[in-house]
C-alpha cells in the first residue's frame, strides 16, 4: 500500500502469502474482516498510515489452481461489423482504445495473445442485455498486459456466477466464459492489470493473475470504487484517491472446493 488515500475492503479481507508493506505518507486501511501475512516473512509500516485491524501472521499458505486452458480452440472474432463493438473470440493483436473512443464488448469470452490498452479518455465497456438476462465478459490476458489510464473509463463486469446453470438464459455468455471471471493471466504471464479510471469507471468479478502484477489506482486515477476480488502475485494499492473495495460472493469466482492434508 502507497499514497495517501484511504483504502476500505468490506465484505473480505487482506492475505498475503508472504510480506504486507505499508509506504504511504498518510492514509488509513480499514478492512472488515481480516489482515493476514505468512509467519515466515514480515509486516511493516515504513510511513504514517494506519491500518485496522491489526495485521496478524498465519501459518496457512492459499494455493490457489489454474484454471483450465479455455483458448487453445477460441477462433479469431468474425470480420466487419460495427468498429465501436468489440466480438468474443481470439486477438492476435493489442486491442488499443484511444481518446474518444468508445468500445463495447459483447458478452462472452475474450482471449487476447498481446493485451489491451484504454488510453486517456478512451472508454472500454461491456454491453447491458437487459434486466431479465445478464451479460458479462470473461477477459483472458494470454500475453501482455491489461493497461488503463487513469483519465480513462472502464466499465466491466464479469458472467454471473450462476450463468453456467442456465445457459438458456445466458447463452451469450457461458459457456465458454468463465461464471465470476472477469479478467485471468495464465500461469507464465507476470504482466500487470492496470484497474484504475475515472470515478465512474467500474470493475466487477474476480482479477486473476497468479504469476503477474495487479496495480489498483494511482496518482492520475480518479477510481473510487472496485467491485472485485483481487488475487495475484502482487497486489499494490496506491495514489491519493479513496478506494473502496467490495468483496461479494455473488458476483466473483467460485473457486472449486479442495482438500489440504497436512501431517
């Protein structure tokens, strides 16, 4: 954590695997369950913010699996079309959003061989169905990075988790979109998910980078809400905008039950 602003988790709580670094000048941290780093590394405070309630080291390690390789078959999208609308299907290209722009993602699932970048004043959305059959877009990141302005807009929402029970109300979205995933990078892609934008931008589902980096905010972003689970192998939350991140069940990934043993 880094800046000055206030960061708020409702609903969820902080878990590193190893170390929890606070940078920040000022600013508070304020989570409602709880704040967890592994007992084999280190919290520290190196500035004058305060976090509550207080971190705790836990012996526990989350070891979360891959998902399953859903773009070895994904086709490239159709040719032609509205250029404002994005299609589901496989990009050998950056997708780039520049200032003005407008582009809305049909529901469905994305894979993108070298990323995608919404640039200052772009806005990148995914389209509203109607009130009876929820849309949603699952975004995996195969190379590259996820990138955003921070005077751009983003408005994504992952497939509700529960579209896969009903594929005849949802049969835009899942299969073969991933119910709760809103943006994935394989195992091997240590790139970096920018989820920043303006105040109106809005991000809902799970972010999953299990070998990348996620950056939540900034100095030039004006972002103040996220509704998204975060899970990657770093995590930083920084600038001088208040953040208020929403954890809720009903609209992220359902991770499959596992077993640990331990002896």
């Amino acid at each position: 954590f880094g800046g000055n602003g206030n960061t708020t988790v409702t609903g969820g709580g902080i878990h590193s695997n190893s170390c929890l670094t606070l940078n920040g000048a000022s600013g508070t941290i304020t989570v409602t369950g709880s704040i967890e780093y592994d007992a084999d590394d280190i919290y520290k405070n190196n500035g004058g913010m305060t976090i509550s309630p207080n971190p705790g080291p836990t012996p526990d390690k989350v070891i979360i699996d891959p998902i399953y390789d859903m773009c070895a078959s994904m086709p490239a999208p159709p040719n032609g079309g509205n250029p404002s609308v994005l299609l589901p299907g496989r990009y050998s290209h950056i997708i780039s959003i520049n200032n003005n722009a407008i582009k809305t993602m049909r529901s469905g699932l994305y894979c993108l061989e070298n990323g995608i970048r919404v640039n200052g004043g772009g806005t990148l959305q995914s389209e509203v169905l109607s009130a009876a059959t929820e849309g949603g877009v699952t975004i995996v990141v195969m190379g590259g990075n996820f990138q955003v302005a921070g005077n751009a807009t983003v408005k994504l929402k992952a497939p509700a988790p529960d579209c896969d029970a009903t594929p005849d109300s949802y049969n835009l979205t899942c299969p073969p979109a991933i119910p709760g995933m809103l943006i994935y990078l394989p195992p091997g892609n240590d790139g970096t998910v920018s989820v920043a934008g303006t105040s109106d931008s809005e991000y809902t589902g799970t972010i999953y980078a299990p070998d990348g980096f996620i950056d939540v905010g900034g100095t030039a972003s004006a972002l103040s809400d996220v509704g998204a689970q975060l899970v990657a192998s770093s995590v930083l939350v920084h600038g001088d905008t208040n953040i208020n991140i929403h954890y809720d069940s009903d609209t992220t990934f359902n991770w499959p039950a596992r077993l640990n043993l331990q002896r």
